[in-house]
C-alpha cells in the first residue's frame, strides 16, 4: 500500500485567533531565532506548500514571493501570474488537487495560512495535522483563524512549544484522520 503524504495546515495567529489585520496586514508578527530553528526543522519534513491567493499575495507584500527547496502552489481562480516563476498557480478544484498531491510521491504538504483554503480541505477530511503559532497580542479584529465548518473535528494536542518571545507552538493531530 502506498504511503499516504500529512497533510498539516500551518498558521500564525494572534491569541484572539485572527491570522491578519482587517487589511490583511501581518505586521505584528514577531519572528525569533527560536522560531526559525522550528520553521527549519519543520521544512526537513515537507516538500509541497500549497496557500491560497490571499496568503500568497500577503507574502509577496511582506517580501516572501517563494518558499525555496519545495514546490510552491497557490489556488486561484483570478490570478494568472505569480511573482515568482517557481510558483504553480492551481485553477481547478482544491480539494481534488491535495487529495490528488497526497496520493503522490514525496515528503509531507504544508497548506500555509488562509482560513478559505483550510475550511475547504478541514471539511473533505483532507487534513491530518494543524500547527499554530499563537502571538502575545490581541488584534481586536481581523480576518479570523478558523471559518464556519459543518461539523466538529476532534484534535489531540501533540505539542504545545513556549517560546521565549512570547509566542506558542501548538500542534494537533486529527483523531478522525482521513
């Protein structure tokens, strides 16, 4: 049987659990070198980051056009050209793409920020594991973490990392996994 590639949907979010700004700002991010050697060593694991138009277009604003070493995707239905010439722009169905990408060789998937995008894949059962760096402030208001779902899924905490800026890793594992 073949192996089946995780899935896990990778955010930062303030402890109000908003993932921007109203203006889809991220300037309150707080990035450490405790942070990084994470980030690092989470990117040993993976080779396919998938995001959504938005959080693509928010990184290109901060300066990221593309994640270098893996294969960089960004679903959309309007965009028709990416900053940056290693970025695969994906028109079709979500859903039938990372079900499709799972069932493919190579390391890990890593679907990064975007609640739309992660919404849609929590609801096909597409996604195995969820990562959130939760920042020591309150934004009050913004674009929130978590969308409306059908229906709950259980989660198992399999790591929760304090960092010394402040900031916590969390990590969940579905107990229901597809």
């Amino acid at each position: 049987m073949m192996h089946m590639r995780k899935v896990t949907f990778g955010v930062a979010a303030s402890l109000d659990l908003y993932i921007a700004r109203e203006n889809h700002s991220v300037d309150w991010l707080q990035w450490s070198d405790e942070i990084g050697a994470f980030v690092k060593e989470f990117w040993t694991t993976v080779d396919t980051v998938v995001m959504g138009r938005k959080t693509y277009e928010a990184g290109v604003r901060e300066g990221l056009k593309a994640y270098d070493g893996v294969r960089n995707y960004v679903i959309s239905t309007t965009m028709t050209e990416a900053a940056d010439p290693r970025v695969e722009i994906v028109r079709g169905d979500p859903v039938g793409f990372i079900r499709a990408l799972r069932q493919s060789e190579g390391r890990d998937i890593c679907i990064m920020g975007g609640g739309v995008l992660a919404r849609e894949l929590f609801e096909a059962d597409l996604i195995d594991e969820v990562g959130v760096n939760v920042h020591p402030v309150l934004l009050g208001s913004g674009i929130p973490l978590f969308h409306r779902m059908s229906r709950q899924l259980d989660l198992r905490l399999t790591e929760c990392r304090p960092f010394r800026n402040g900031c916590v890793l969390l990590r969940y594992a579905r107990l229901d996994p597809a």
